[in-house]
C-alpha cells in the first residue's frame, strides 16, 4: 500500500532516567532522544532515533541527527516521493553513515503503514514469537555492593538474565562479588570497548566466570583484535558496535571475531538492515539477541517486534518501562511477565500511542517540515 506523507515532526526530547546509567563511555541521567512524525492520508507514524545528547556510543548525536534529517534526509524523502521503508533507503543511498537518524525514519515509516493497513510492525517483518525473554541492563556502580542491590532487585522484579556493564578498575571485584552471591546466574558482561588486547590477565580473569558472553571488550571498529581475542578465551565473545551492516556480520564470523551478536537496529541504519542481520546469523546458526539504547516505549515496541523473528535466540535488552523511566512517552507501558518475558505489541504498527501532553512536557525543541514548503 502506498501513501503519500505530506508532513514531519521532530521532537527533541529529554526524559529522566530513574537511575544514572554509567558506561565506559560515559553516564546519562536524562536520556535525550529524537522521535520522529510522519503525518499521511490521516493516518501518523511514530520513529524514534536513538541518537543521545553527547557521541559516546555512536559519533551521531541528536544534534547530528537533525541537521541531517532537516537538511538531506527528509528533502530526499520529498524529492523522491518515498511510500516504502524500501524506497527510503534508496532515497537515502548516496548518504553515507548517520545509521540512527535514518533507523529512526525507518521505523515512523513501518509504523505508518503498519497502521494503515491494520497489520502490526511484528507481522511485516515476519516475526513470530509473541513473547521475548529479555534481560536487564545494569551500568557502572560506585562499589560491588551497590551492584550486588541492583541485581537483588531485578531478580525480584523477575528478570532472569543480567548483564553489568564493565571498565577496566571495575571488572574482576564486582564479577567476584557477584558470582559469589549468585553461583548460577545467568550472567553477561559489556564493556563498550573499553580494553585492549594488552589487558590479556584481566582477560583470563574474565573467562573463569562462567559469564554467558563478554560484550565489545576492545575497540568500537574492531574485527581482527577480536578474533584473535576469541581464539584465547572460552567465554564467547559477542559484537556490539563493530557491527554495521550485514558485510560485518559476514567478515566476524568468517574472522572468528565473535560467537554472538548484538542487532541494534538503530546501529545497523534500520530494520530492514537488522533482518537481513539476522537472517544471516540463523543460516550460519550464530545466536543473535536484541540490543538497547535506553529507549522511550516507541523504540522498544520496534525492538520487541524485531526481537520476534526467529533467529533472536538470546535475550535481549529490552527491559519493562518502569526500569527506565518514571513516565514514559509511549502508552500503553510495558511489563514484564512472570518468566521474564515481555509481550509484543498487536496493534497496528508499532502498537502503540504517544501521550502527547507528556511529549509536550518533555520537548525540547521541535521541528515542522512540510512537503511543498520545500
Ligand atoms: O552497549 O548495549 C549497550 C545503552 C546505551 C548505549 C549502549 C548500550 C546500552 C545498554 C542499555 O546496554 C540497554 C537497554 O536499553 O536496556
Ligand atoms: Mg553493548
């Protein structure tokens, strides 16, 4: 089905994170994002670009992703009258780089037709299970015993899959403490490539305990280093952000860089770039699960959606709403079920609505930009 879009929003917004969330790369106490609407037939769709306020994880900031959504991406999508998450791409295709902004415009676009065809984002992208086993994601903390209580509650909440975010000076005290009060947890470690290959002792550490994965320990474009790294460890090594396309995937498994993946949409530039990920990765039987980028409800419904084609094995980091934010902007919130899974959304696209009078609490800046003002 095709339509026509006739106007785009962009809202610059800042939400609360509950808790500071610290990472190698720096800690975030307001999570900054940009969502994106598309006005069409009546009808809207709802994008969220993971973009933050600084270039920590990603060179791209929210900054970065409105110049070029503003000044390139959205003129594109104008000129070339783009009615498809497919046309968008070849719209897009003499842009080079800025994977989050055009995943965020990706995803409004599926929301669209999602809604106006009445069928859910899950159904378009062929996924299948209507629950995803998810984890949760803890950062940096102070001392151990600080992330000893983080972990107590998460457990209680009913998450059975932790991940700890890791830096070199808080690795091996906190993974001792850890293992010692809970000897079976289903434990993963990230460290947002914040080692190097000369870090080979603390390594060694590293692979005695029984962690489920070791994320991105050395550098953020890094395939070779890794692999070599991966021929000395037991432990299986899982690639977050050395992988940007499917020709990444492709050279990590041929290269031995990795036994896992990571799919962030928002990384790989979209959706469509995530399946073809996976697709991939369930031929070459690599477990794949679904990263985070702390999103609102909006991203995370896209993520559960992904997160439910078949080759999503592992659980992903997709946490209930109430771990991130006081008030989310998306409704309804998600929740987390008794055997640590959480429901896809059904509805229409992405299957869920904004609450608006709360987007306007949280909005920094917007934008408006209208076909024929162009
Ligand atoms: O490396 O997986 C990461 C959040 C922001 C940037 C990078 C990462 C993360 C997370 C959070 O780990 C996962 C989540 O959204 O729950
Ligand atoms: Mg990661």
């Amino acid at each position: 089905m095709s339509f026509n879009i006739d106007q785009i929003e962009l809202y610059h917004v800042r939400l609360r994170l509950k808790s500071k969330f610290q990472t190698s790369f720096g800690e975030e106490q307001d999570r900054e994002c940009l969502l994106i609407r598309l006005l069409s037939d009546g009808e809207q769709g709802w994008g969220e670009c993971v973009a933050g306020a600084e270039p920590g994880y990603s060179y791209e900031t929210v900054g970065t992703a409105w110049h070029v959504l503003e000044s390139f991406f959205i003129p594109a999508l104008y000129q070339n009258d783009v009615r498809s998450p497919e046309g968008l791409h070849q719209a897009l295709r003499a842009y080079r780089g800025h994977p989050l902004a055009k995943a965020g415009l990706e995803m409004a676009i599926w929301d669209l037709q999602g809604r106006l065809r009445g069928e859910s984002f899950a159904a378009l992208i062929g996924g299948a299970a209507a629950r995803i086993p998810v984890g949760v994601s803890i950062g940096i903390q102070e001392k151990p015993e600080q992330m000893l209580e983080r972990i107590a509650g998460y457990l209680a909440a009913g998450y059975r899959r932790i991940k700890i975010k890791i830096a070199p000076g808080a690795d091996l005290d906190v993974l001792e403490e850890v293992r010692n009060a809970y000897p079976d947890l289903r434990l993963w470690v990230d460290a947002n490539a914040a080692y190097s290959p000369d870090d080979s002792e603390i390594f060694k550490r590293l692979d005695t305990y029984q962690l489920e994965l070791i994320e991105q320990p050395l550098y953020n474009d890094d395939l070779v280093e890794h692999a070599a790294l991966q021929r000395t460890l037991s432990t299986d090594l899982c690639l977050d952000e050395s992988i940007h396309h499917l020709r990444d995937a492709r050279h990590a498994v041929e290269l031995g860089s990795c036994r896992v993946i990571n799919i962030k949409p928002g990384r790989v530039g979209g959706y469509l770039m995530a399946c073809e990920i996976e697709s991939f990765c369930r031929f070459k039987s690599v477990p794949v699960w679904c990263g985070g980028m702390l999103e609102t409800g909006i991203g995370r419904a896209a993520n559960l959606a992904i997160a439910s084609r078949p080759g999503f094995s592992l659980p992903g980091d997709i946490s209930a709403s109430d771990r991130y934010y006081e008030n989310d902007i998306a409704i309804p919130a998600f929740t987390l079920n008794e055997d640590s899974t959480i429901d896809v959304p059904r509805g229409p696209g992405l299957g869920v609505e904004v609450d608006l009078e709360y987007l306007e609490k949280a909005t920094l800046k917007t934008g408006v930009f209208r076909r024929n003002s162009l």
